[in-house]
C-alpha cells in the first residue's frame, strides 16, 4: 500500500504541471482510481481494526452451520413421523387422541 501512496502523491504533485487537457483527464482518471483503492483498503498498522484469527471466525461459522443443520434434521423427522393427513390437510399422529388403529 505505500506504493500506491507514493504513486498518488506523485501523481497529485504533478497533476497542475499538466497543460494538455486529454492528458489531464486520463491523470484524473488515474487519480480517482488511486483514492478509490486507498479508500477501501485497510492499512494493517490501523489501530482502530479489529484483527480476526481465522480459527476463530471459522470455529463461529461452523458452529452456525451445524445449528443450522441440526434444526433442518429435526423438522424432516417431524414431518416424517406422521401416519397421515386429515381431510384438511392436517398431519395425524401416532399419538393423537383422534387417531385409531382398526
């Protein structure tokens, strides 16, 4: 990253020194990309980042992931425990007062 600041500051320096206004253009069009990119990018010296280790964030995801799993198995085996449906669509039960064995 300190070369695109020392390339932006050279280009910032040399910007007024410019007198052909197409070659200007295409140096602002330089100009605004090099703010862009050091806009967007961190400087890892920053002490206001927060630095993540990646086993840790990996540990959070997975642990969503297998949540998110476990929840998933649990409504198929809901579903998969009914004997039948009712006439309105409802799913009857093993254990439902109105079901019968004939």
């Amino acid at each position: 990253m300190k070369l695109f600041n020392v390339i932006h500051d050279a280009l910032e320096e040399h910007l007024p020194k410019v007198a052909d206004e197409a070659d200007r253009q295409e140096a602002l069009v330089y100009l605004r990309g090099l703010k862009t990119l050091l806009a967007t990018v961190a400087e890892p010296e920053d002490t206001n980042l927060v630095q993540f280790e990646h086993r840790l964030t990996q540990r959070r995801i997975d642990k969503a992931i297998h949540e998110k799993r476990q929840r998933q198995l649990s409504a198929a085996r809901d579903c998969v425990k009914a004997y039948g449906i009712k006439e309105f669509g409802d799913l009857v039960y093993a254990d439902d007062d109105g079901f019968r064995k004939a």
